[in-house]
C-alpha cells in the first residue's frame, strides 16, 4: 500500500483517517443486492450497538446514506405521534437545525432555547414537560459541535422519561469518542455518522435506538418517503438490505474502521482524544487565546476560541497559511461572537497538535499578530 498524504484535520468531522480506512474501499464491484453484501451490513449493524452498549433485544441500529443531519430529519419526522409535540433542549447551532427540520415538516414543537454558552436549567425543562403533556419527544444535543458545550443527557433523558416522553439525542460528535451507555444514560435513540468518531468516511449515517418504539411508529403519520426510520429499519430486517442503493465503498470503510475502533478500545480511544483535546488547550494558553465556553462543561472534543482583537488577525489567512502546511482549521459556529474551532476528533495525538502549533505560531508571527494575542 502506497503511503497518502497525512493532513491534520482539526475541523469537527470529517476527521483524519488511517490508510487502511482509505484503502478498504477498494474493492472488487460487487452488487450490494448481493447476500455477501448483507451480511457486511448486518455484522456492522450489531457492532454499532456494541459501540454504545446497547442490547440486541431491546435495540437496533438503522443505516442510511446521506450526511450526520439525515438522522436529525429521520428521528423527527418518523417518530412524532400525531397530534403530540416535541420539546427541543436548545443550546446551540445544531438543536437549532433539529428545530429548523420541525419548521419544515410542520411539526408542533416548542423551543426551549438557552444561551450558547450556558447548560440549559433542567428546572425549566422539567417545568416545561409538566405544562405540556403532550409532549412525546423530548431531543437535545450532547456535544454541540459548534461551541464544545457538553450536556446533561442523563438528566435531561430522565426528565423525558418521568413525563413519558421519549428522548432523542444527536450524538454526532459524541459517539465512538467519549463514552456512550445507552441504557444507562437515559437514552431512546441516539444517532452519528461514519465520518466523525468512528473515523471512516462520509456519506453513511445510522441512528441507534429503541426496537419497541421503532416498532409502534409505524402507525405514525408517514412525513418522508426516503427518510422514514420505520420503513428503512423494516426493510432491513426482512431483507438484510438498505432499502436503496447503499454507499457502498463508503460502507466497506466503515467496517474496517470499526475494527480499528474495537482494537484500540473505547477507553484507550477515548484516552487519545483528551489528551488531544488537553494540547490544543496548553497550545491555546501559550498563545494567549480565551475559551468561549467554561472549560468544565467542554465536552473534551472541540475548543472554541474567540478571535483577538488585534488589526493584523484574519482568520482566512491564518488558514490558508497552515492549510497550504497540513493542518485545517475551522471557523466557529457561533452568531454572537467571532470564533475559531480546533477539535481533537480523528487518528491523532499529541505529537500532530504540537506540530499544529509551530505552524500556527509562524502563521501569527508572518501576519505579525501580536503574541500573546491581545483581547480590549
Ligand atoms: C457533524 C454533526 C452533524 C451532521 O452534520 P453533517 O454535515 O450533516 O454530516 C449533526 N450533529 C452534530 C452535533 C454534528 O457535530
């Protein structure tokens, strides 16, 4: 196998990947209406439940092929009873898009939006659940990408649950990183998508969840006819198939980074990402950078950092100078303040994030941003 270009990518997702990950997409072409094929599926879809520990009586994995935010819409659309509400935990960028895909659909919801930067106040999620009983799904972010703010899932799913709601969560950036126990976090369905923590390639996406309330859904109203997590997670287990042509090579890739991902080990994996995520911070402080979020509710995976109010800054240079060496980095995701984002996800340690920094510290030094970087 010939070596490929190693790019540091410290953008949340798509993260760096091994060469065996690449190269495991090329393969003979195969039909994936084959039985060899279906059975690749079904052994990757009862790994998935391995990767947040969840039983294979009481829950199941679903694939699809799209992007993470195919799951967002699926979740949503397939699994509000009619005439109930859900009620969105909103902290950040994407518990916004989960509400934008209500406003799209139609779908009765309430908002419940706190600041970017703060947890959301379990009393009034709980106030909320009381004045509102028809509330069936209660959904929430656990790492919102776009600041690092990590959430109170466990809590926040018991409250769901105490109000007979059921409790979605996107785990995009989350899962295959820092530790998931479904059960155990309170948790009904929860969902990602290959490129992230799973390190393997865009373009498959799978949500994870409750078998039962899969199963009653089907008596809900019918919203999507390509995204429909019944009608998908029905033709699998009659079939072993997608129930449309499947990302094949995407699917391949896949399969071997979870192999990759059961030879490290959760705890080892996770082990990496912090000590990742602990470099960018020691990389940040010697620069003189401030965090936006408290740095006890980050969630270990993505440091978002504010701008420095210095003339000669401007973030499009400063990537452009460490894109052309290597490294990307990443505009933040928030409206209220200028934000950049470097994130631990992806095969790499410590050793890239200090290489990361003598490129970036030369990128300030070339555009003579002060060091250490001023703030007014
Ligand atoms: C990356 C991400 C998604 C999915 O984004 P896509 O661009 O559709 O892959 C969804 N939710 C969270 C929290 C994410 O980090």
């Amino acid at each position: 196998m010939e070596k490929i270009k190693r790019n540091i990518l410290l953008n949340p997702g798509p993260a760096t990947t091994t060469d065996s990950v690449k190269y495991a997409q090329v393969v003979p072409d195969i039909c994936p209406r084959e039985e060899e094929f279906a059975s690749i599926m079904r052994t990757l879809r009862k790994d998935l439940l391995k990767v947040v520990h969840a039983s294979a009586d009481k829950y199941t994995s679903v694939l699809f092929c799209g992007s993470g935010t195919i799951n967002i819409d699926i979740c949503l659309n397939s699994l509000l009873p009619a005439n109930k509400k859900v009620l969105i935990v909103n902290n950040g960028a994407y518990s916004s898009r989960a509400v934008e895909v209500c406003e799209y659909y139609g779908l009765p919801h309430i908002n419940l939006k706190f600041d970017v930067d703060k947890l959301p106040d379990l009393e009034l999620v709980e106030k909320t659940l009381k004045e509102n009983s028809d509330i069936a799904l209660v959904y929430t972010t656990h790492n919102e990408t776009g600041t690092g703010i990590l959430n109170p899932v466990k809590e926040i799913g018991a409250l769901a649950h105490k109000y007979n709601a059921a409790f979605i969560v996107d785990t995009t950036s989350t899962l295959g990183m820092r530790p998931i126990d479904i059960e155990e976090d309170n948790i009904d369905f929860c969902m990602a998508s290959a490129q992230k923590g799973l390190m393997a390639m865009a373009g498959l996406s799978f949500i994870i969840g409750n078998k039962e309330i899969i199963e009653k859904s089907k008596d809900y109203p019918k919203r999507s006819y390509y995204c429909n997590l019944y009608l998908q997670y029905e033709y699998f287990e009659k079939t072993g198939e997608m129930h449309f042509t499947p990302p094949v090579q995407t699917v391949y890739a896949a399969v071997q980074a979870l192999k990759e991902y059961f030879e490290e080990g959760e705890t080892a994996k996770w082990q990496r990402h912090l000590r990742t995520f602990e470099a960018i911070h020691k990389g940040l402080a010697e620069l003189g950078f401030k965090n936006v979020i408290k740095r006890e509710w980050q969630a270990g995976l993505v440091v978002s950092a504010i701008y420095p109010d210095d003339k000669n800054w401007d973030f499009k240079k400063i990537h452009d100078y460490c894109y052309e060496r290597g490294f990307t980095i990443y505009p933040g995701k928030i409206s209220t303040t200028n934000t950049f984002r470097l994130c631990s996800l992806g095969t790499i340690d410590v050793r890239d994030i200090e290489d990361f920094f003598v490129v970036f510290r030369q990128a300030l030094e070339h555009y003579q941003v002060a060091i250490p970087v001023i703030y007014k």
